[in-house]
C-alpha cells in the first residue's frame, strides 16, 4: 500500500515528530524534565539508526514525488540528526547550570529536527517551504529562550524579523516558479523550465531565502548577534544541522530542479556570494575578540567553502559538499561544546578571548580537544576539516573553477590566524587569577571525546585501505 511505503521512507522523521509530540505531552502531564531528556535522546538515537540503514537501501521518491529517500536523502538526514542528537546530549549540564534546563527547550529542538529533516528529503517546492518554516518557527523560540538577557532579546528578535523577510522572498520565488511552469515539483519543473524572465526572477527569489538560510553574504547580519545571545549548546544545533539541512535542500535544488541547461546560469552567481562569503566571513572574524561571534563569523567563511562545491554542479562537486557538511557537524559542535563547559562557570565571563589565558593547563584534556577541533576547522590536517576543503577544493579546479578554488584556499590560510589565537591563549598567556572549573558530567565528557576521536580518525580515514565515506558518497551519484 502507498501509505505505508510513504511513512517508511520518511521513517526517521515520522519518529522524531512523534518523540516530540510525547515530549510535549510529557512536559504537560509529567513535568520531569530528566524523562523528557531521556525520551529525546532515545527518539533522535532511533531515528539516526533507520537513516543509517537505509543508507544502503533502494532510493526513491515519495509521498507523489514530494519527498525522495535512500542516497544522499538518507545520508543528509544522518548527518542532521546526528548534530541534533550530540546538541542535545551536551546540553543538559549547560541548560541546568544557566536555569534552562526546561521540557520544552527539547521539544522545540525536537521540532526543529522534524523541519530540518524535511528540508533534506524535500523534492517539492512546497515540502521544502513547509519544512523550513517548521524548522525556523522552532529556532526562533530557541534563539529567545534567554530573553531576561539583553544579548537574548536581541537574538529572538533580529532573528525573526530577518527570518519573516527571507520567507517573504521565497515564498515570492516559489509563486514565480509555479507560475512559469505550472509544478512545484523539482523534477517537472526542471523539465518544463525555460529562460522567460520569470522562472529566472523566481530561482532568482528562491536561492536568496536559501542564502539567508545558510549565511552567506550579503545575508549574514543576523548570524553573529543569534550565535551570541543563544545558549552555547543550542548555537551548536543551530550552526550545524540547520545549516546542513539547508545545504543538503540547496543541492537537490540544483540538481533536479535546475538541472542541466538551466544550472549552469547560476554558477556564476553562486561563485560570487561564494567569494565573497570567504573574504568576509574570515577578514570579520579576524578582528573579533568574543569567541562565539568568531565562531558566527567563521561559520559564514565555511558556508563560502560549501558555495564553492555547489558552484563546481558536478557529481564531485555535490560529493565534497556532502563530506564537508559531515565534517562540519563534528568539529563545530565539538568547538562549541567545549566553549560551553567553560560557560558553565556563571561567575566567570568566558565569553571574551582574553579569559582562556592559561584554560589548556587548568583542564588539559578539554584543552587539547579544543585544540583538536581547532586546527580542524583552520582545515589543518590529519584533521576531518582538511579533507572536507581538499574535496570541495578539488572538485571547484576538476570543473575549471581555478580562480574560484585559490582563494578559497587563500582565505582558509587566513583562518588560521584566529584559530590560531585561542590556543595562544590558552597556552602561552598566563591565567589574570585563580579560580576552579567544574567537572564535565559523564556523557558530556564522551560525546566531546567520541567528537574529538571521529574529528581525527575521518581526517586520516581516505588514505586507510579500507571502503571510506568519500566512496559510499561517490556511489550515489554513479549508480
């Protein structure tokens, strides 16, 4: 029955969207917030184990062509609900340390995942609205759940009048799409497209809600005032698996809906924001001296890096974007984790760069991790970020984008430098008093090591003579 293999191949966000609806009813009812952690854990583990089998199932379409399943559907829903999952285990201790620790904080990232989820599945023009819709309503609430705070208010708010803007351009693209094709549906819409100025205002339209989205420049302002005024943890889930979920929606986007004749058109113009994304995400970053609006910055330069394997529109091009945003997800989560240990301390202000003097000899194991995730996303290897870059790279010169990939590579250089900083910081400045850190709960201190683990085992893991993810990602567009 068609029902039944519709709900199958959306497995993994059928039981997200039911965790969180027994979240809620639990938060209702229950009021126990240890049980509404437990049962959110447990949803997103579930979740990630169906998408991970079906990694190497059948790939198709569903639900009438609105959603498709198996390939890099499966794998982009990985990925997403990985980093929802890691946020939400590292979270606990931060939440409880800040007065945050509330049922709904996880049922609205419970939620959210439901979005993103359909956002890496949509293969429809109204699918992909409803999800990210679904997804940034959640996000708003989250990026105001500090709202006592002045930089929490200021988040909630520039947020959401910056997010409602966006839609207004999508959803004005989407009108202009249907318009000059009649379908909504990526695949018939590909086939009915033409040049008339209207599907070019539309695509047009559409790709600047997307750019939003990701961060990219000129539509990025909003990143580091949200990045700073949200709880650390949640900033995580922010910075990692919505991106990715729009990432993975902007590549089905271009390679079924503005396939061949009409996805060259917009190379040029994602090779621009590309550019420019790089130069002003890392030249920004540099001059900045709170570590999470470094980190917002240094997230718009890597959103520039995914631009310039979107720009090659090649198998490899899409393959190394894949890799890239599975890279992405482990060290910047594990970035902002460690930031949040060291947030945990309320008398403290670790916000600022000048208070990790002397932080990688008061606890050195959460030193070198940060270290670890660090050099990472400079894209130093052995670690997981240099492969992500040397993919995206390769695929931008294997396309003849040459210009494009040398100062992609020049402006990751430049990263270095505030990367770079922090562990100057913490281990060649001296520490301006004394004071004691809390210890990392159980399942915070393993998540971040297990973070830390995969950060430098999928750095090194192409040159082991085994069948590595860049070949499982290589398959999907060679089958």
């Amino acid at each position: 029955m068609d029902y039944l293999h519709d709900i199958t191949a959306f497995m993994p966000g059928v039981i997200v969207a039911v965790v969180s609806l027994i979240a809620i009813m639990l938060e209702a009812f229950k009021k126990d917030v240890n049980i509404i952690y437990g049962v959110s854990i447990l949803g997103l583990a579930a979740a990630l184990a169906v998408s991970i089998f079906s990694l190497f199932g059948d790939a198709g379409t569903a639900f009438s062509g609105m959603i498709v399943y198996g390939g890099i559907a499966s794998f982009g829903t990985a990925v997403v609900l990985m980093g929802a999952l890691f946020c939400v285990i590292i979270s606990k201790d931060y939440l409880q340390d800040h007065g945050l620790h509330h049922g709904e904080v996880y049922s609205m990232v419970l939620f959210a995942t439901v979005g993103m989820v359909g956002l890496a599945v949509s293969n429809d023009l109204i699918s992909l609205f409803i999800s990210l819709e679904t997804m940034s309503i959640a996000l708003y609430v989250l990026a105001g759940i500090m709202h006592y705070r002045k930089e929490g208010a200021e988040a909630a708010l520039k947020y959401f009048l910056l997010g409602a803007f966006s839609t207004g351009f999508l959803l004005y693209g989407i009108a202009l799409i249907y318009g000059a094709t009649g379908y909504t549906n990526f695949d018939l819409i590909a086939g009915a497209a033409d040049v008339s100025m209207l599907f070019v205002a539309g695509a047009g339209l559409l790709l600047i809600g997307v750019f939003f989205k990701i961060a990219a420049v000129p539509f990025h302002m909003w990143t580091p005032d949200v990045y700073q005024g949200t709880p650390t943890t949640l900033t995580a889930f922010m910075a990692t698996a919505a991106k990715s979920a729009t990432i993975l929606a902007f590549i089905l986007v271009l390679s079924r809906m503005l396939a061949d004749n009409n996805a060259a058109n917009w190379t040029n113009v994602i090779q621009i924001v590309s550019i420019i994304t790089m130069i002003v995400g890392n030249l920004i970053a540099l001059a900045q001296d709170n570590v999470k609006r470094m980190l917002a910055y240094s997230s718009i330069a890597h959103a520039g890096y995914l631009l310039v394997g979107l720009a090659a529109g090649t198998a490899a091009g899409y393959t190394g974007v894949l890799y890239y945003i599975f890279a992405y997800t482990i060290m910047n989560i594990g970035a902002f984790g460690v930031i949040a240990f060291y947030e945990r301390n309320n008398d403290l202000d670790f916000t600022e760069i000048d208070s990790y003097a002397g932080l990688g000899f008061k606890m050195p194991i959460m030193g070198v991790m940060l270290s670890i995730f660090l050099f990472s996303l400079a894209g130093i290897p052995p670690f997981v970020g240099f492969i992500g870059k040397y993919y995206v790279f390769a695929a931008a010169v294997n396309a003849g984008l040459i210009p494009l990939a040398i100062i992609g590579v020049l402006a990751s250089a430049a990263s270095v430098y505030y990367y770079l900083r922090v562990m100057v910081f913490m281990y060649f400045k001296e520490a301006h008093k004394e004071y004691a850190l809390k210890s990392p709960g159980v399942m915070f201190k393993f998540t971040l090591i297990l973070l830390a683990v995969m950060t430098v085992y999928y750095g090194i893991e192409p040159v082991l003579p085994t069948t590595g993810l860049i070949e499982l990602l290589t398959s999907f567009y060679t089958v």
